[in-house]
C-alpha cells in the first residue's frame, strides 16, 4: 500500500461520511441503542476487518463505539482506510 498525500485524503474523506481525521488517522463514533447493539456492530465490524485484515482500533463505552484507522505498517492512511471505513458506514 501507499500512503496518500494530502490532497487524496481530503477527497477520501468526503466520501467517508461522519468521519473525522486525526494527524495519521482516522476516526468515528458510532451511537447505537444500548450496548447489546453497539456490541453486536463491533461483531460485525470485526468480520468485514477480518476479512479485509485491517483492523480498526476499538473503544466501547456502553452505546458508543468509536472505531480508528490507519495502515500502521505503512505509518499512515492509505486507500485501505477509507475502504475500510465506507464499508464499516454501509453496515448501519
């Protein structure tokens, strides 16, 4: 993978709806129902990353899920990420 410059990563993220960067990431936090619902997406978010194998970054807090991308072998974001990220959006 390469990393993308700065002007690709403007325009990928346009197309990841309600996500936000962060330096070398990427990063959203979901609001679900309660927690079995929030636990529930992180199971299925979990499949999609394990079939891709990217992996987010996960935090839980009840009904909030904040999932966090970046390609750590490549030392930032690449179009991994922001596949990654429209996927996980298409899962709602």
């Amino acid at each position: 993978m390469v990393l993308l410059n700065e002007k690709q990563i403007v325009v990928k993220l346009r197309s990841a709806k309600g996500w936000k960067r962060n330096d070398s990431k990427i990063y959203r936090t979901f609001i679900l129902k309660d927690f079995a619902c929030a636990m529930g997406f992180v199971q299925s978010v979990a499949l999609l990353a394990e079939k891709m194998d990217h992996h987010p970054d996960i935090d839980i807090r009840w009904n909030k899920v904040t999932l966090v991308l970046s390609t750590h072998s490549e030392g930032g974001l690449t179009e991994k990420d922001f596949f990654l990220a429209v996927q996980i959006n298409s899962l709602l």
